[in-house]
C-alpha cells in the first residue's frame, strides 16, 4: 500500500491514503493494524475529517464487539445520483484499492452513496456472507439489518427506562435513505409508529404516525423529495429535532447534528437518541442531553448491525443473523446502560478497556468537533 500511495499524515495518528485515480482517500484509523475495515462513501463534499471521524467511530465500534480490527474508511467525491459518472468512479475506485483488499489490511463496503453492487469487481477477493447480498422486503439486506439494530438498541433503552418496548412509543428520523428507511419499517413492526422524517428536501410530521410504506414508495418514484409527495404540510427540516415531539429521536445522516444547540432545543418528552449515522454527537450536544435527562445511545453500537453481519459465517441466513445482531446490540446495550455517567460514557469505555489488551493506549473516543 504505502509503495504505491503517498500517506499524507505521520503513523502517531490517523493515516490519510490519498489515492490517484479518483479523487478521494482512504482513512486508516489505527495505522499497523493488521486488518482495518470500514465503508466507503461516495458525496460530493466528502472531505477527509469527516472520513477520518468515521474511522475512529469504526475502531470504537468493533473494539465493542471485541474485534481486533483497526477502523478505516474512504470517502471518494462524486454525485451519486449520476449514474454513469458513479459507474465509472466506482470502477477505477476499485481497481485501484484491489492490491489493499487482496493484501487483506483493508476490508470495505457500501456506505453512504454507494451499494454492494458497486463492488462486484472485488467480488473474488471480499468474501461477503451471501445474507448481506440479499434482498428482504424489497429492500437490501444491510439496510435492513443497520435499521433493524437501531430499532433493537432503542427498545433495549425503552424497556429499561420506562417499561415495555415500541409498543404506543413514538420516533422521528433524520434521513429517509436506505438506514432511515429500514428503521421506520422495524419501528412499525414492533408496535410503534413514525411520527416524523426528514430529508434534506423538508420534514414530513403526523402526531398520528406516518404511513411508512406508502413513504418507501414515494421515495422509490422521488428520491428526497418523498416527503414533499407525501401530501403532509412540508416543514423545514431541521423541525425535526425541534418541533415534533417523540419519545425517540434517530439522527441518521451527517456527523456532528446533536450539538448543544440541537440537544437543547429537542422537544420536552423526548427520552432516547438512537444514532443510525455514526459520530452523531458533539462533546457538548452529549453533555446537554445528559443534562436534561434524555439518554444518548452510543452511536457506534446502535449502527453496529452491518459490521456484525459481515462478520457472519458465509452460509447463515437473514433471520440467522438478525436473530444474532439483536442479542449483541441488546447486551452491549444493557451493559453501556449501567454506567453511572449513561451509556455513551459506558460503550465508549468498555471499547477503550478492549482496545488496550491488544493496540495500546486507545484514541480518543468519536466525538463531531474533537
């Protein structure tokens, strides 16, 4: 790897890999590692402290389910909503990563802006459990199991804190692409309902609860603007966290969107953030909702769904590993909620106790803004 990229920071600290055939990076987290694993996103204004923050979230998250594995992520910038230009990025993309997979130090996948599909030319040297292929409800499979997890660490605080599960419990998500969706679906189907979801098109709210696959629908005919479709008054949408209120709160699209502002401002009544995007929080946005009593779920668990199928033997089947993904989350869930200072402060301290028998002194926890 380093013969033929240029590392554009020193070993002490994250490793940038910039690459040359397209324009983007690969962000090794814990530089040395033997193997370092973590998608691929594909925006038109990644830039590498975003990716290096997604990283770190990637060495916390299997630190928690005690994987000596370093975090590593690549962001390569380009629409994804241009298909042909996708296309031929995403094929010189992994041309040029193919000597790092095949070396197996670098392991990757569909992130935000990419699919499986995208990889199919590194099929022969990314040995992939056939389950993530697949495709359940009309859905793929990892979006299905990332939003299935967030549902699972939620209830697993519900239940804890308040008694019972979805069951009459409420949810706002940000973000209506492939994770959001798949949580809105697992939410319906553990008895609560969807009060709100934005995009970057607006914010469509129902105190009633929105009709989620009427929702996937739309968003299948129009992308963003679904919820402009959807036929509710369009709200801004940053109303979201703001003027709707439900018992949870799923922040699902960029790093850093629970500041102390947006922590602050979060509607009386609200009692779980459950992170689907990683590096949800700012130290502050923590701190503030700790203040008000509402518990901030560790991003890097509750999203942990793909990482654990991936992780899966290559024969098991969905229901197998869904089965498998919920007793995890569950667990690291129920331990990180005893820590006296909440269960981000407890996930981010078990992953850092893992960390030091096998790396060292851990890098600092996944804060926005650190």
């Amino acid at each position: 790897m380093k013969a033929e990229h240029e590392a554009v920071r020193g070993e002490s600290g994250p490793v940038v890999v910039e690459l040359k055939s397209v324009p983007g990076f690969v962000v090794f987290d814990l530089p040395g590692a033997e193997v370092s694993a973590g998608g691929t996103r594909l925006a038109s204004d990644v830039t590498v402290a975003e990716v290096a923050l997604l990283a770190r979230a990637m060495s916390y998250k299997f630190a928690a389910l005690q994987a000596r594995v370093g975090g590593a992520k690549a962001g390569v910038v380009g629409d994804p909503a241009d298909r042909a230009a996708r296309a031929d990025l995403m094929a010189r993309y992994c041309a040029e990563i193919r000597p790092m997979i095949g070396g197996g130090g670098f392991l990757t996948g569909a992130d935000m802006g990419t699919s499986e599909e995208d990889f199919a030319s590194l099929s022969d040297r990314r040995a992939v459990p056939s389950a993530m292929r697949a495709i359940v409800g009309g859905m793929p499979f990892e979006d299905v199991l990332t939003g299935y997890g967030v549902a699972v660490a939620a209830q697993t605080a519900l239940r804890a804190g308040w008694g019972g599960g979805w069951d009459g419990r409420s949810v706002a998500i940000e973000g209506f692409g492939k994770v959001g969706g798949g949580v809105a679906r697992e939410v319906i189907q553990r008895g609560g309902r969807v009060v709100a979801v934005s995009t970057i098109a607006g914010c469509a709210a129902d105190p009633a609860g929105l009709d989620v696959e009427r929702l996937l629908a739309l968003r299948g005919e129009h992308g963003d603007r679904c919820v402009a479709a959807y036929g509710a008054a369009l709200r801004p949408p940053g109303d979201l966290f703001t003027a709707v209120p439900a018992d949870v709160v799923v922040p699902g699209t960029r790093p850093g969107v629970i500041d102390g502002r947006v922590a602050g401002s979060l509607p009386e009544g609200v009692k779980v953030v459950a992170p689907a995007a990683n590096v949800a929080y700012t130290r502050q946005g923590a701190d503030t909702l700790r203040r008000r009593g509402i518990v901030a779920l560790p991003d890097f668990v509750c999203n942990a769904g793909a990482v654990i199928g991936y992780r899966s033997s290559r024969d098991a089947t969905p229901a197998r590993v869904l089965a498998d993904a919920e007793d995890k989350i569950a667990a690291m869930i129920t331990e990180a909620l005893g820590h006296a200072q909440g269960p981000l402060a407890g996930a981010c301290e078990n992953a850092a106790a893992f960390l030091r028998t096998w790396w060292g002194e851990p890098p600092a926890p996944p804060f926005a803004g650190s």
